[in-house]
C-alpha cells in the first residue's frame, strides 16, 4: 500500500489561495493521480499523515487533477502542510 499511496498524491499544490485555505479553512491542496477517486484520496491522506479527512473535492485544471482535502476538527492543516513539503 506503501507505493500506491506515493503514486495518488502526486505532490503539493501551492498558491495564494491554498495558503489562505490552509489558515483559514483547514484545507490543503494536493496534485493527485487522474485515475485516483475521492476515496483514494482520502485514505491516501489518512495512512500517510496519520490524520482524519472530513471532506474530499476534485478538479481538473492544466496542471492535472488537484484534489482540496479538508481536515476534521482537532487536525492542523498548517502541520500537516509542514511535512507535505508546502514550507
């Protein structure tokens, strides 16, 4: 499970309005597989920061499919966006 996780989220995805998201919302953005579903998503997040994911939503823009994932309640974007490489 180790390698599919690796190959779903593909990398952060950085820009003004993630950054206020991620303050603001609790959210983070990620570039992710255009194969990957929501629920791949989501369980990708969860074993990989070891955190719980409230709510899962996708787009397709020029750089690929970005996924914006929403933490639960008592979870830090802003910690778990440290060791995503957004810093």
């Amino acid at each position: 499970m180790t390698e599919l996780r690796h190959r779903i989220l593909l990398h952060a995805y950085v820009t003004e309005k993630s950054m206020d998201e991620m303050e603001r919302m609790n959210k983070l953005e990620f570039v992710v597989d255009q194969r990957a579903t929501r629920r791949d998503v989501r369980r990708a997040i969860e074993e990989l920061y070891q955190c719980k994911v409230a709510k899962v939503n996708t787009k397709i823009v020029r750089a690929g499919k970005i996924a914006t994932v929403k933490l639960a309640k008592g979870y830090s974007a802003e910690d778990i966006g440290g060791r995503a490489g957004v810093f």
